[in-house]
C-alpha cells in the first residue's frame, strides 16, 4: 500500500513539472515572438521613412552619433529616438526655412513601446548661440544640426536618427503606418478650404489620425484651436 501511495505521488510531482515546463516555454515563445514583433515594427517603420525620404539625408556635423552618446547605437541591442521634422516647405524643393512639425520618437525594447512627443512650433526653447527662440526657427537658422541640437537641449537625450520631409511626406509616412495614436487636449477643427471650412476636425482624448489629420495636429497652433 505504502509503494502505491509513493507512485502515486511520484506521478502526480512529475505531472506538476512538465506542466511547469509547458508554461515556461510557452512564455519563452511569447517573449521572443514579442521581441520579433518589435523588431519588424522598427524595420517597417524605417523602411518607410526611407522610401519617402532617401533625397534629404545629409551628413551632419556631428558625425555618425549624438554627443550625448559614447558610441554609437546599435539599432539590434540598443533603444533609440528618431526626430521627425516636417519643413515649411510646399514646394518641395530644398526642405529649408522652419519646422512646422517637429515629432520626437522613441524605441524602447525593453517595454516594447514606441512614443512619440509632439513639439509645437510655437514653443520657446533656448537654441544653442541664438539664445531663448521659437523651436521652429532652428532649422531656418542652422539647419538640421541646429535643429538636432535645439531638442537635445530641451529634452536632454540623444537624437540619434533624423527624418526631415515636407508636408506631402509626413502624410505620406502616417498612411504608411495605418495612422498614429494621439492624446489630443482639446477638440478643435482646422479650415481647409472656404468652401470646406470644417474638412479635418480634432476630438479630444485618445484617437487614431490619418496622415492628414495627423498634420493638423501637429501643426495647429494653442491659439488657433477653437474648442467645440
């Protein structure tokens, strides 16, 4: 009798450990699928910014890493930002002149999150030998380095990538993406038109944009908002 019970407890602790087994590798597979999800979000995205965006890189003065940083990030192994400016240009001729869109995004792998921070043009920052300015007068005083170096400063962490694009290619890249999430504070519209004075309209709280509402967003002034 006494040998049945000890088998019968013998089964029972080895069911237990193949049970315990079957949940660490299954939580094993859940990790590295959410590691490989994270790794295609971050390839896709930048495979889209490069699509629409291969004719405006330039080499910075800075050289290949932030200042802010020791060595450079190695997009594998290490968390990283992406600074997108959209240029006041509607021509699309140069990408010179003001940002009237400046949105900071960062990759953390760790959480698995990318957050993205709009900037508002109108925010007055110190810009490195200008002094206390509007943010969106960096890059019409010293280009995408003094752009780069502007939000440094304000945010104290490194840019270590950059996208600069025209309004046609920020809309471009947030339709790519199958539009963006945002926390808008307060609902407002903007005049597209006119004959179509309420063509893109702002809710307040969380939301999803296309690309063209997504530029209103982030290129609409406090001033201008009109709550509803």
């Amino acid at each position: 009798m006494a040998d049945i019970n000890e088998e019968t407890r013998l089964q029972r602790r080895n069911k237990k450990v193949r049970r315990r087994r079957r949940v660490i590798k299954i939580f094993g597979v859940l990790g590295i699928l959410g590691i490989l999800a994270v790794a295609v979000a971050v390839g896709y995205f930048l495979i889209q910014l490069s699509s629409v965006t291969a004719d405006t890189q330039e080499e910075l003065d800075r050289g290949e890493k932030s200042e802010l940083r020791t060595e450079a990030v190695d997009l594998q192994e290490d968390n990283f930002s992406v600074l997108i400016m959209g240029v006041d240009d509607r021509e699309g001729t140069n990408l010179e002149g003001r940002t009237d869109a400046m949105v900071l995004a960062t990759f953390n792998k760790e959480e698995n999150t990318v957050k993205t921070t709009s900037i508002p043009r109108d925010s007055l920052v110190n810009i490195p030998g200008q002094g206390e300015d509007k943010i969106t007068h960096a890059h019409a005083y010293g280009g995408t380095d003094l752009a780069i170096d502007s939000v440094e400063n304000l945010f104290d962490i490194p840019v270590d990538y950059y996208v600069k694009l025209d309004f046609v290619a920020f809309v471009e890249i947030i339709d790519a993406l199958g539009g963006i999430e945002v926390d808008s504070p307060i609902a407002f519209s903007e005049q597209d038109s006119e004959s179509n004075p309420d063509a893109i309209q702002i809710e307040e709280g969380e939301q999803t944009l296309d690309g063209e509402e997504a530029l209103a967003f982030v290129r609409m002034r406090k001033s201008e908002r009109s709550p509803r």
